[in-house]
C-alpha cells in the first residue's frame, strides 16, 4: 500500500486505533527505544549464560540458544537483576547449585561496560557525535514534545545512576527533568509500573492520558493495562536510520498488545498529529505500510 503523504517512512496503526487528543504525558523506555548506547547487549548477555549454564544432554546447542534468548527478550524492560533470576532458575532446574543472581548481574555489566567504553570516550572527546547513538530522529521529537506542552518521563531497566550518565552524555535528560528512573540496588523498590503508577497519581490523570514509547514487553503491557496508548518502537539497532523494523521486535510487541510500530521518530510529529486527532479521521486507514 502506498505511504500517505503525512509520512515519509514505516508506520503501522492498529485497526482499533482511536484518537486521544487529551493526552498529556508520554513515558519513554530508555535502551533501545532512545539510546544506542547500549546497542549489542543481548551479544553480551546471551554468550556469557551459554558459558555458565549445565549442559543438558537431551538439547543442541541451537535449542539452549533459542530457550536462553526467549528468556532475555521476554524479560527485556524489565530491571537487568530479573534476567539474572530467571538465569539462576534454569540453573537450578538442571540440578546445579546457582550463584547469587547479584553476581551474574555483575559479571554482565563488567562485561557489558567493556563492550561501550569505547563509544562513551568517542563522545566525550567529541570524535562522534551524541545523536549517532540515539535512534533516528529522537532529539527533534523530544523537542517537539516539549514544544507542545507534554511532560516526560523516561523510565529504564538499566540502573539508575547509568541511565542519568548516558542521557547525560546524549545531552536527552534536559527534556525529562527530574522524571528519570532506572532500576534500584533493592529491586523492589523499582518497576515501571510503579513509575506509571505515580505518574497518574501525583498528576491527577487517568491512563487513557498517558503515551508511551519502547521496545520491551514490559512498557508495552503496563501502559495498556491502566488504558494507555502504547508505541512500539522496534528499532533496527544494529542500523540506526535504516528505517527498517525490527520483525523480531515487532511481532512480539503486537503480540502485547502495542497500537503502532515505528522503526525510529522520523515521522514523529506526523504520527502524534494522528493520535491526536488532528487529521481527518479516514486518513488513518491508509497507515498501515
């Protein structure tokens, strides 16, 4: 189908789809959804659990692949410490006798901080530049946002005190003020849906005002679950600009229930105007590319 002229790229709007043009407040997932930073991450953690976990005589290697993966990628959004639970399960159901999911997840970030180091420095000495890794077109619909009045929140799985660091470093975390929130020593203490939770409250609004972007299972279901609208934004990572989806992503995001995917924000002020309502109402059945 021929793209309609508001949009210049990938957008696909769920049949159900209804305007809101109440909304006000927009939560944004961080690693993958914003930053690039991280890009990789699963190459980090998927080979260090080959490494560690028990052989089953029974498996090939393609299938612990795949089971590991699925366990990654259900859990993505969700604090990092849960990846390293449920790893610390698959140990423990193989007759092994696991570490503390705590040290996994410490052998994981040093192995992931080795991976980024390069690309942190490659910003602070201004040999690259901070929106080559944020997805494509960020930073102008951050500004757009702000420009129309919405107040954002940026809430991660990652650890707090990285999650301020790096949208530091991207130059982002001027657009979110004190509305950033990432994963807690005490994991408790910390979910998305707590986040959204005291979004609503301590703003006096319902779900059906709330918007929210990410490529995790996790903002995509909390957000639909008080009554908001949910973008997945299945960014291809590893080809930032590329204008492609992600098929994984996008298929498991439409799976829980995501109303759009986009691929990045290149036409972000376009697809606001449809949630909006600020086109006519029949323009959105040609959207779907």
């Amino acid at each position: 189908m021929a793209r309609p002229p508001r949009f210049t790229g990938y957008v696909e709007l769920g049949q159900s789809l209804s305007s809101r043009p109440h909304l006000s407040h927009v939560l944004f997932d961080f690693d993958g959804t914003l930053s690039l930073l991280r890009e990789g991450w699963p190459d980090v953690m998927l080979p260090m659990f080959l490494e560690m976990l028990p052989a089953h005589s029974e498996e090939t290697e393609a299938e612990r692949r795949t089971m590991l993966f699925d366990d990654i990628m259900r859990l993505n959004g969700k604090q990092t410490i849960y990846q390293m639970m449920q790893f610390a399960e698959r140990i423990r159901e193989r007759g092994g006798e696991p570490e503390d999911p705590l040290r996994y997840k410490q052998e994981y970030l040093r192995r992931l901080d080795a991976r980024i180091a390069a690309r942190l420095q490659s910003i602070k000495e201004g040999a690259e530049e901070a929106d080559d890794f944020l997805v494509f077109g960020t930073r102008s619909f951050l500004q757009s946002l702000q420009r129309r009045g919405f107040e954002l929140y940026l809430a991660s799985g990652t650890d707090e005190p990285f999650v301020r660091r790096e949208a530091g470093l991207l130059g982002i975390d001027q657009f979110f003020g004190e509305h950033i929130y990432g994963a807690q020593d005490d994991y408790k203490q910390f979910s998305k849906k707590m986040v959204i939770d005291r979004l609503l409250r301590d703003n006096g609004i319902d779900g059906s005002r709330l918007l929210s972007f990410g490529d995790g299972f996790v903002e995509i279901e909390n957000t639909k679950k008080v009554g908001g609208l949910a973008v997945a934004v299945a960014s291809d990572e590893r080809n930032n600009g590329s204008g492609e989806v992600d098929q994984w992503k996008r298929d498991r995001l439409l799976g829980v229930g995501a109303d759009v995917v986009i691929p990045d924000y290149r036409d972000g002020d376009s697809l606001l105007d449809v949630l909006l309502g600020n086109i006519p109402s029949g323009a959105q059945a040609h959207t779907n590319l």
